[in-house]
C-alpha cells in the first residue's frame, strides 16, 4: 500500500471519529428528546459511513467489501426508521417539549383517529 493512501485512510478514518463524537455530544447537549434523536442519527451514521470507507480502502478481499456494504445498507435502513419511531414514541407519551415544534402535524392525524 502506497503513503498517500494511509494518509487517505488516516483521515477519513478521522473524520469518522469527529462525526461520532459530535453525536455523542449533540446527545449530551441537545435539550429534547427531537433533537437528540436528530443527532443520535445522522452524524452517527456519517461517522459509520467514513469508517466502513476507510475500511473498505484498506480491505483487499471482495468479501470484505461486499460485508461492508451489507453493513452501511443495513445501518442506512434501519437508523431513520428507528428515529422516527422513538420520536412517534415520545410524542405519545408527552416527552416532547409542544413549544420547541413549529409544526405540529401529528396531533391533527391523532386527533382524528
């Protein structure tokens, strides 16, 4: 392997790292359960997806690569899914700040129902 491809790995290696680590702080810092779940999702899933590439630069094998892929579709799947459910969750149960929302289209579709 060349210098300058270590050096590419090292860094988007890295920038996975910062991306993580802003989520985990974004969970620590952000007032309410909306915006934790914002940043519990799309960092966390950038940061995962700079390090499977930073993997996959490194990886020779085919099947290592294919498992990668199979790893970042499966996390791109589930994690807006998953999201979106604690929020609907939160939002029943009454743990979502009312005067934070701008919009507020799910009591209209629950009060319907």
């Amino acid at each position: 392997m060349s210098v300058a491809l270590d050096v590419l790995v090292a860094v988007v290696l890295l920038l996975g790292a910062l991306f993580s680590l802003t989520a985990g702080v974004g969970l620590l810092r952000f007032p309410d359960t909306l915006a934790r779940l914002h940043t519990g999702a799309k960092p966390q899933v950038i940061g995962l997806m700079a390090t499977l590439l930073a993997i996959g630069l490194r990886a020779e094998a085919p099947l290592n690569i294919g498992i990668l892929l199979l790893v970042a579709t499966c996390q791109l799947m589930t994690a807006p899914v998953a999201a979106h459910m604690v929020g609907r969750a939160a939002y029943r149960s009454g743990r979502v700040r009312a005067d934070l929302l701008i919009i507020d289209e799910l009591s209209r579709d629950l009060s319907e129902s």
